[in-house]
C-alpha cells in the first residue's frame, strides 16, 4: 500500500495567493507583487524586423478598464448598450513613421504608449494575416490595456499559426499564469505554455528566465514546489539577484517542508518593499511550527502592517469554539457521509505534524487545512494506524483560509468534505474536478 494510499491532505490553501476554489478567501499572491516589471526591463527584444518572430516580453497588467476590440471587416457582436456613450470606438491610424508596422508596435510599446502600440500591431495583421508575430504583438498590447478576452484570442490566433512562437508563448504564460485571476485550469495552462516555450528549439536565450519564472510561479501555485523550485533555480543560474525568482524559491521550500532553507531565504527577502509582508508572513508560519508563538505573532502583526488587506486578523477561535464548530459540521452532514464516518474519529489540532507532512513524497504543504489517515473504506487495515482510519481539521490554518467566523464555518464544511472524498477513495485531482480542491 503506497504512502499516498495511507494518508491523503486536505483542502491546500496557501498563505501566498488566491485561488478561484472553494477557499473563501486567500492574501495576495505575487501576482499583485510582481508588476512584471522585471520582465520588461531584464528582456531585451531584438532587432526590429517585420518578418522575423517577435522576441518580446509580455505586458505590465494595466489598471484601465477594458476597451472595445480591434476594427473587423464585420461586426457581428451583440446590439451596443442603449447608452449612446459605450459606442465602438475604432482604432486610431497606425503612425509608423515609415517603418513597419510591426517594428511601428514594437517602439511603442517599449515607450509605454500601449494604444498606439496595438494600432501598428492590428495594422500588421491585416497586411500579414498569417505572421504570427504579429498577432503575438497584439496580444501583449491588449494584455497590457487590461483587455485579457481579445488578448487571449490573439494569442491563441498566433498559436495556430506557428505552435512555437515564442513570443506568443510567453505572452499566454504570464496572461494565464500571471496576470488573469488564478484557477487550476489557468495555471496548467500557463505552466504548459511556459514549459512548451522553454522547450523550443528557437526560443531566444535572452527569454529562457522569463518562462521559467512564469513557470516556478505557476508549478508553485499548483502545488508542485518540487517543479517550480527546479524553474526558480533557472532563473537564478541567469539572475542571481531576481527578487521573484528568490521569492518563488523560497515559497517552494517552504512547501516542500525545508524549513531551515525557507527560513534562511524568507530572512533575505524581509528587506524588499514589494515582498517583505509575505516574507514576515512566511516566517510567522515557520516559527509557530517551532512553537515560538510570541516570535511568529511579531511577523504576523510585521505583514499585517504592512498589507492590511493581504493579511486580516483571522477569526481564530479558541481551541474549545474550534471543536465544537468541527461537531457540529459533522452532525450536519448528510446521513450517508456520517455513516460512512461512523468509527473514524474526526479531531483538532492546531498545525501538522512533520511526521504526518513528512509521511508523504513529495512532502504535504505545511498549510493543509485537513488530514486524512489511513486506508480509504473499500481497502483493508493493515494495523499500521491506530485507529485505522482518522480526520484531523487544523485549527490555525483554517482560521487563516478565512476573513469572517461565518466563512471559516464554511471552509470547515468544505475541508469536512474533501476528507471524507479520500475516506471514500477519490484522489486529489478527483475532488478537485468536483470542487472541493
């Protein structure tokens, strides 16, 4: 019987980023730290040539709203609202200046003036409709306009044409895994999109690191710290000074349960503005693991000063409340799952165990919110565990997946549930399909 078979985790929230499950809420990720401006600046684009693939790095996430998209030969989309000012407004002439306008696009961009960038782009397009370049340059335009639906068709336009297009490959990474609100099915797509860029044969050297920091940032969110630490250390054999790519790595030890190695790296990072309340963030967990409660209540209170919104107060109740919220989920159960739970003993503890996180390759995050142990129904016992079978919900990580006492509620039905998933068999994946990741 395999470890995995033994002992399966709960619900996994982690303390550096939303995710568009059943988790109520999550603190910022790096998505609202990393402005990609590290991207833009460390990426050099190359010589400016309408004919050859376009090299450059994904867009700055704007904050203007969304626009209208670029001009076609038909307009076939719904009737306009009936307030006469949300009209169409076409795209201005492409001024190019005599170049082309696909080298017209580049300039702008790197100038900042997106608008004018996309005019030149979608000018290409049409005199090219099969470069893909240049349907790529007009993805990172709309990407950085804030218009993520035509920039995803652009990108998806220029994937057709030519599967390896590094440019476009890039651009639907950070678009994906970066810049769109996090879901599992969006990270996936954006660490495929990376891993497939980093593989080409034609993919220029000066964009490697930026694939594989989308790619650590992506296999971290994903749970795969083991995949994302070995895309940081890319990064940091180019870039030894990458701030995100120190952050992404230090996130992965931290859930692969390198404890000591996260701690040393989380440490380094409490000095960067843009990441300093994750990292004093990540070492309140650490050192609440050593039972330092007084140390890691410093941190915690360090990062809620300084990302108030990132890291509330969570709604912590005592240990007696916790209990007693855990029984009455249980009685509130349908009667079938309470039969089913009928000899397995569901209790409370404040953090997991190294054992139990340990027990397991790779290791379990530190942040699980519930534990399955042993054998699901349908196998037998082999007396390895006793009891045989057991659930266990964690009381401080809970309370941190959480903003309101009606929330954890919530979240502690929710993890009940996923538990009793694994009691009857179903995997990870399988829960998560269902929705209860």
């Amino acid at each position: 019987m395999g470890v995995q078979s033994r002992q399966q985790a709960g619900v996994h929230v982690s303390a550096s980023r939303p995710r568009g499950d059943a988790v109520p809420w999550r603190p910022m990720s790096r998505r609202g730290l990393l402005a990609f401006c590290l991207l833009i600046a460390a990426c050099k684009r190359g010589p400016l040539a309408a004919e050859a693939p376009d090299a450059s790095c994904p867009a700055v996430p704007a904050l203007s709203a969304p626009g209208a998209g670029a001009p076609t030969a038909s307009v076939r989309s719904a009737p306009p609202p009936e307030d006469a000012t949300h009209r169409m407004q076409p795209l201005a002439v492409c001024r190019s200046d005599g170049a082309a306008p696909l080298d017209a696009s580049r300039r702008y961009f790197e100038e900042g003036r997106f608008e004018e960038s996309l005019s030149c782009a979608a000018q290409a397009a049409a005199l090219e409709p099969d470069l893909a370049a240049a349907h790529a340059e007009r993805g990172v335009a709309l990407a950085a306009l804030g218009r993520e639906t035509e920039a995803q068709l652009a990108y998806a336009r220029a994937l057709a044409i030519d599967p390896g297009d590094p440019s476009a490959l890039l651009g639907s990474a950070h678009l994906y895994a970066v810049q769109l609100s996090s879901t599992r099915e969006r990270d996936e797509l954006g660490a495929l999109y990376a891993e497939r860029g980093l593989s080409q044969p034609n993919t220029p050297p000066e964009l490697i690191p930026h694939l594989a920091l989308v790619a650590a940032m992506a296999f971290n969110d994903l749970g795969q710290a083991e995949s994302s630490l070995a895309h940081s250390a890319i990064v940091l054999a180019r870039n030894p000074g990458s701030r995100e790519a120190l952050y992404e790595r230090a996130l992965a030890l931290f859930e692969l349960c390198r404890f000591r190695e996260a701690r040393t790296a989380f440490t380094s990072l409490v000095d960067d503005p843009e990441r300093a309340a994750h990292a004093h963030h990540h070492l309140g967990l650490l050192l609440e693991r050593e039972g330092k409660w007084k140390q890691a209540q410093g941190h915690f209170d360090k990062a809620r000063t300084l990302a108030p919104d990132d890291f509330p107060e969570p709604p912590l109740p005592a240990e007696e409340d916790f209990r007693a919220e855990v029984v009455r989920a249980v009685a509130e159960l349908p009667k079938d799952m309470r039969g089913d739970l009928e000899g397995v003993p569901v209790t409370a503890e404040e953090l997991p165990a190294d054992a139990d996180l340990l027990a397991n390759q790779p290791p379990l995050s530190p942040t699980i919110l519930g534990l399955f142990r042993g054998p699901p129904l349908a196998e037998p016992c082999d007396g390895s565990e006793v009891p045989c079978r057991s659930v266990v919900l964690y009381r401080r990580n809970l309370a941190r997946a959480a903003r309101t006492p009606e929330e954890l509620r919530e979240q502690i039905r929710v993890t009940l549930l996923h538990e009793i998933g694994h009691l009857r068999g179903e995997d990870d994946e399988e829960l998560a399909a269902r929705g209860l990741e």
